[in-house]
C-alpha cells in the first residue's frame, strides 16, 4: 500500500478513502483507472470514485452510509457539504421533540 493515494474499501463502493492529504489539481489512481482530484480532500477523507447525483446512496465498505445533498463529480471531496447520514437514531422523539431513550412515541403509548 506504499504510496497508494487513495483505497477503494470495497467494489461495490462508489467513493474512494483517501491515504493521505490530496490536492486539487492531482491525478492519482483509483482502484486501476485515473482520477483527476478535484477538491482538496485530507488523510482519511471519502472522494467520489463515480458522479454522485443529489439523492444518490453513498457506498462504503459496500454499505450505504448517507444520501447525496449536492451533486459531486469524479474526484470531489465527498463530506458534510453534501452529504447527509441516513443513520437512525435508536431513540424515540417525545411530544416536546426532546430525545428520550426508550420512551414511547406517543402520549397514547404511555396509557
């Protein structure tokens, strides 16, 4: 892995790991193909690997990790700028949108 820019965890992945700091402007090679790095992108950092349309399922480690906000080229820094989590939380929100773990949803829950 010496000197690899970036790592493709998985095939069906559509964005790349960076292996260290990449600058705009650098070509680096993307599991076989060129890539030209579109965006700064720092060490452990996603890049898309494909266009990523808004709405588009983020793959990582062949799982989806978040949803597209924002278009994103080849060689984009994929990242909180447009990319939402599609994690769900395990707790329930209460009638004063206060988190409360393991509480029902509803008023009508708790009768």
């Amino acid at each position: 892995m010496s000197g690899q820019a970036a790592l493709l965890l998985h095939p069906d992945d559509n964005v790349l790991v960076a292996c260290r700091a990449l600058s705009a402007g650098e070509m680096i090679d993307a599991a076989g193909v060129p890539l030209l790095v579109q965006s700064s992108v720092g060490l452990g950092h996603k890049l898309a690997r494909v266009t990523l349309r808004a709405g588009d399922k983020v793959r990582r480690y062949g799982s989806p990790i978040g949803s597209m906000t924002q278009d994103a080229a080849p060689g984009e820094h994929v990242h909180l700028h447009n990319l939402q989590s599609d994690y769900l939380h395990t707790y329930t929100l209460d009638t004063g949108n206060a988190f409360v773990a393991g509480a029902p949803a509803t008023q009508e829950d708790q009768t």
